[in-house]
C-alpha cells in the first residue's frame, strides 16, 4: 500500500523549487504525496496530516527562520494524538552556522531527522522507506523513473 | 475593477490612511516634512541621481541584519572593503509577509540575544526615525531590497525615512513570492507605491523603482523575465514613476545573457515612455551555488565577465558562501571585490563573441509575442492584460509558487547550455518559436541519448552547484 507523506515549506517562507523536485521524485519513488506548497502554517501541516492520515510529515525552510517557525510543532501534533516520523531540511539557520549544532536543535525539537540542503531526494526517499518498513518488494518497481512530461 | 490609470491624489491619500493603524510607527509618516527632509540629503545619497550618471556598471550587494547599528556596521563594511558603489537594505521574511508583530518578536530577540535571528533589516519597525538614522550614518546611496506582496506601508516608512530606491513590483513581487495573494489585489497595492513614489517625483524627490527581474531565480527564460520587466515598467510609468531599473538574472551562458541583457535595454527604452530614464540591472546566479567557495567565486566571476561585456547600468553581486544562506559581511565584501576585478580587467578589452546578434534577436520577438498578448488581451489596458495573461497562461513563470500562475511552463538547458522552454503551457508564443526551442532542446537529447523529461529539469537545477552548467546524465556520462 503506498505511503502518504505531507511535503511543504513553513512559515513564510517560498522557496520552491526544492519541493517540486522533492515532490516528483517521491511520487516516482511511489510514494502518495501531498504538497502543500510554500507558506505553510503549523495548522496546515497538522490539518493536513489528519485529514490525509499521513505517514510522514516532511518540512522544509530555506530562508533561516526554521527555529521560529517550528516551535511548538510537535506539541501540537502530539495534542492532535499524531505520533510519526518528521523530517526537516534545508538551510536551517540565518547565516553561516555549525551544522552539526543546528541539527541537534531541531532535534531536540523533535525532528526524526534533519537535513541540510545538500541532501539528495533519494537519501529521504531511502530513509522514509527504513522508518516507514516499507519492504523491499513494496519498493520493486517503484524505482525513481525518469518522468516524461513532454508529448 | 483594476485598471492601469493613474490613482487620484485623494484615493492615495486615503489608502495612506487607512494603512496608519497597521503598525504603530506608521503614524510618525508625515509627506510634506518626508519631501523637506530628503531636501536635506547631499547628492551623493541621491540614488537616481548616482545610478543614472554613472559611466560603467555600478556594485551592488545584498545586505540585511535585524539590528540598527549592526546594519551600519555592515553597510560600511561593504562600502569600504567591499568598494561597494550603492548600498542595500534587505528587509526581513515576516516583514515581507507584513507580520510585523512576528518581526518585533524577532528583532527583540536578536537585541536580547546578539543573535541575528531575522534574515533581514525590519525596517517597519525600526520606523521612520530608525531608517532616517540609517540613511545618515551610511556612507552611500541606499535601496529598499524585500519581496513583499503588499508593500504600502513599507513604502509608506522607508519613503519617509529616506530611501530613495524600492524594488519589486505587483508581478515579480507575487508570483516567485507567494502562494495565495491575488494578482489584481497586488497590482492595486503596487499602484499605490508607484504613485507614491511619482507623487514624491513631483515634489523633486526622485525615486528611483526597480522590477524584480530574475523571478523565481530558477532558469527563467530570457523572454520571460523581460516581458515581465516591461510590463511593470508600464504599469510603474503610469503612476508617474520617472526613474525605472529594469532586471534580468544570470542564466551562466554568456552568449544568452549578453544578447539578453541588450534585449532588455532595447525593449524598455523602445516600450517606455520618453520621459522615463530607463536603467538596468544585471544579478549575479540567483540559483543553487557551489558549497566549495572557490567553485563559488567562479560562479561570480563568470558574472562579472559577463557584465563587463553587456554593460549594465548596475551589478547585483553574490557571496562565495550563497550556498550557505547569508553570508558574513567578510564574504559579501569578497564577492563585490571579485566582481570588480573582473569588470575592470575586462571592460577595455574589444572583444566580438559570435551568436549573440541572433540570440537577441530572438530573444526580443519572443518577448514582444509576450508583451503584445497582454496589451491585446487587455483590449489596450496593460492591468487587465496582465491579468488575463496569467490566468490563461499567456503569461507565466517556470517554477511559480503562486496561484495566480499557471505554472505550467518548464525550463531546460539546451546543448550549449542556453535557457529554452521545454513544456510551453499556454504561453503567448507561435508555432514557429515553439518549434525552434524544440529543435534545441532535441540536439542536446540526441548528445545524452535520452528522452526530454523532468530528470533533465531536475539535473539542470543542480548543475551549477555541482560544479557544471548543463545538468547532463551523471552515470554512464564521459
């Protein structure tokens, strides 16, 4: 049964393009995807989390506000009885930070995992399939296809 | 019904008013002591003034920090290490989003915390008195950068305050910025600045507007971004504005963008109004850039020699560590530096690079497709045109996080590493256009052996962070 993942971009940030890429990758990977695009709130994220039943949240923040946007997420998720995997990724921090202490805060946060922007779309498509036990027949023949869009 | 004419004096001053309640400091915006004040500002401060008589391209950084005397302290590192030649301010994302309660939280935690936690300068809540002391303490001319949709009150303070150049506008500042604004609430809000800043114009206060030109920054087509620039140059012109920067973003092929660049002058001073001085503005790669920062600086080098061959009025310079978000003060002034050498090592030089007369001369009959479509979806009214563009997808951008563009179309490289249009959408281009694109497009499938598809897409928006320019097939590839 293929898995549902909520995709978007918190706060006010718009950033977009890295999600389009994220969100055609994962949908070849087999994944259901819901995007919900750039400027996001917390609420959408949760709404949408419930109303999809999803099985992974997926955050990303460009623009450095990250640690403002995402305060309090995961007590709100908790209060709405939502225990699954969070992912976050992107640039995470206002300027030229040490990542290894911005990932430890957002974990600390709560996030599953943290990514920085040099992440591949097969890395979280590879870890989504580990914290989700999706098997590896579930995953034959849902290999990332090159996606025609011309006709 | 939004029309492209110009607002009455009595309907700006009333949505002047009606904006006072937003923000407690808009109550300080006072216009006529606003007019005597900049009055008082020496010549070398006027933007247009410097923009305008300049003789080769001027420098330019981005530059942004929450705190008022840490933005000095980095516009004077700019000015003097970097030889920067025009100032910036970066406004902050909530500003840019108008919460500017969000922003205060903000900025009152970078003053506890000596953190910079805002990715800009909230100039809304530093108030009139806040960007006075800045424009003072500066050593030079200063712009308002942002990306607001709804930009009144910003214009509204930072007019006030002493600024004296505001980019964006009701197109660049909506579809690459946000997701749910609509464009006919954000061309009427882009009326009033620009007929506040023609009002200020009249009062001898030139303003100086400049249109965001590289959009979603994205391998936006030549034609695209400058249908787009002239459009809202229209749009700007009528509410009077005089002094008009007209921009176009680096796509990295150095034939494309020269022959754009010309194209770009070309169109506006053709399609603009006589009494509207015309400059442009060329931006350093505004896509992913290299981690390594010796990979970066080529990446900014390729931009200077790339504007010392088309001459632009003005250079919008990057750091070598864009890829890392904002850089230290140390990086952007190395960026500025790096540019300038190259412009100054190349500007003398006479050199003739085949190809770029016949780009920009189909750069420019796209562009005009472009631009006659609005006009004539608009029966004559460029506001109406515009609208009905986007809707239909005459008009569109690559990459669009908004929901008034269809969205549609899709960029790729061609074999050379131009910028061609692979999906078109409903894009006001002919047969015969669409088809010289494809015949590109389809050599560099041949080269790689596969198909056009999304992976190309996808593989070009990486290349130039992975060190190359065309996103060819990385396995198998030699």
């Amino acid at each position: 049964m293929p898995r549902t993942v909520i995709l978007g971009v918190i706060g006010s940030d718009a950033h977009v393009v890295g999600i389009t890429i994220l969100d055609q990758a994962l949908s070849a990977a087999g994944f259901d995807v819901v995007n919900l695009g750039v400027q996001t709130s917390q609420a959408e994220f949760v709404d949408a989390a419930k109303a999809h039943d999803a099985d992974a949240v997926l955050v990303s923040s460009l623009y450095g506000h990250a640690e403002q946007d995402c305060r309090g997420f995961h007590d709100r998720l908790a209060s709405d009885s939502l225990d699954l995997p969070t992912y976050i990724g992107g640039n995470l921090a206002v300027g030229q930070d040490d990542w290894d202490e911005t990932r430890r805060r957002f974990e600390r946060m709560g996030f599953t995992r943290v990514f920085d922007s040099e992440t591949e779309p097969q890395e979280a498509i590879d870890a989504l399939c580990l914290d989700l036990d999706v098997s590896a027949t579930e995953r034959e023949g849902s290999e990332p296809q090159s996606i025609r869009v011309t006709t | 019904m939004v029309r492209d004419e110009q607002l009455t004096e009595s309907e700006l001053g009333r949505i002047a008013e009606s904006l006072r309640d937003d923000w407690p400091t808009a109550q300080a915006v006072d216009f006529e002591e606003s007019v005597e004040y900049h009055g008082s500002l020496p010549d070398e401060k006027r933007f247009a003034h410097v923009l305008e008589s300049a003789d080769k391209p001027l420098l330019q950084p981005r530059a942004g920090v929450p705190r008022l005397d840490k933005q000095v302290e980095l516009l004077t590192h700019l000015w003097e290490e970097g030889g920067a030649d025009l100032l910036p301010t970066t406004i902050d994302s909530y500003t840019r989003d108008n919460e500017y309660a969000k922003a205060q939280e903000g900025l009152d935690e970078a003053r506890e915390s000596g953190e910079d936690t805002l990715n800009g300068f909230p100039a809304v809540n530093h108030g009139v008195d806040g960007c006075r002391e800045l424009v003072e303490r500066v050593p030079g001319p200063i712009e308002v950068r942002h990306g607001t949709p709804d930009a009144r009150l910003l214009a509204m303070v930072t007019f006030a305050g002493g600024f004296q150049s505001f980019e964006g506008g009701p197109i660049s500042y909506n579809i690459p910025y946000t997701k749910s604004r609509s464009l006919a609430e954000t061309i009427e809000h882009w009326q009033f600045v620009d007929r506040l800043t023609g009002l200020y114009t009249e009062f001898g206060v030139r303003i100086n507007r400049e249109p965001f030109g590289p959009l979603t920054g994205t391998l936006v087509p030549p034609s695209i971004a400058i249908a787009i620039g002239v459009v809202e140059g229209l749009l700007a012109a009528t509410q009077g504005v005089k002094s008009l920067t007209l921009g176009y973003g680096q796509v990295g092929n150095l034939v494309q963008d020269v022959a754009a660049l010309r194209a770009l002058r070309a169109l506006g001073e053709e399609y603009l109004p006589d009494d509207v001085t015309v400059t442009t503005v060329f931006h350093e790669w505004m896509g992913g850039f290299p981690p390594d920062e010796a990979r970066a600086n080529g990446v900014i080098s390729l931009g200077g020699a790339t504007a010392a061959f088309a001459r632009p009025d003005k250079v919008i310079t990057k750091s070598p560590q864009e890829f890392r978000g904002v850089p230290t003060m140390e990086a952007n002034a190395a960026g500025l530096r790096t540019t300038r050498q190259l412009i100054d090592m190349l500007i003398e030089q006479d050199v003739t690079i085949d190809g770029i007369d016949e780009e920009q001369a189909f750069i420019e009959r796209s562009a005009r497709s472009l631009l006659d479509s609005v006009v004539s979806l608009g029966d004559g009214d460029v506001a109406q045109g515009t609208l009905r563009a986007f809707e239909t997808g005459a008009l569109d951008v690559p990459f669009a996080p908004s929901q008034s563009a269809k969205g549609a179309v899709l960029p790729a490289r061609d074999d050379k590493g131009r910028v061609r249009i692979l999906e078109f959408g409903e894009l006001a281009l002919d047969d015969e256009i669409r088809e010289i694109h494809r015949t590109h497009l389809d050599a560099r499938a041949k080269t790689e052996g596969r198909a056009c598809s999304f992976r190309m897409v996808a593989d070009d928006v990486d290349a130039i962070s992975d060190g190359r320019l065309i996103g060819r097939p990385k396995e198998g590839w030699t």
